[in-house]
C-alpha cells in the first residue's frame, strides 16, 4: 500500500511540474511591438489571471496531498498500547 502512494505522489509531483513547465513559457514575451492596442492588452490581463489561477490551484492541490500524505503516515505509525 505505500508503495501505491509513493508513487502516486512522485506521479503528482511530475504533473505539477510538467503543468508549470507549459504554463509559464506560455506567457513569455513574445517580442510584441510596444504598442499594443487594448484588446491586445485585455487579453494580455487574462491570460495573467488564467496562470495566477492554474498556479494557485496546483499549489492548493499539493499542499492538501502533502497534508493528507502526513496525516496519513502519522496515523499508520501510531500504536495503541494499553497503559
């Protein structure tokens, strides 16, 4: 069983990386004239949001894996020994 969820955490931690690997080259400059009109711009303001979005969102998700990974663990090596 902890091997399942070793590697389902080392499966994760690929996927999030790989995730952030795509999303941030994505808003990379891409060598735009530096007049932009302003729908160029407003598109420009969501795509920030959509990687503020996607970034926050893997985070959440990690956070609550390693969270849940610890408590797990934790309660596995707990023993009830009678006093």
């Amino acid at each position: 069983m902890i091997k399942f969820f070793t590697r389902l955490g080392a499966t994760l931690a690929v996927l999030a990386v790989s995730a952030l690997a795509l999303v941030v080259p994505a808003n990379a400059d891409t060598g735009k004239a530096p007049a932009a009109t302003r729908g160029q711009e407003a598109a420009a303001a969501s795509g920030d949001v959509t990687q503020a979005l996607v970034v926050g969102g893997l985070a959440f998700v990690l956070m609550v894996a390693a969270a849940g990974g610890v408590l797990w663990f934790t309660a596995r090596k707990r023993h009830h020994e009678p006093h």
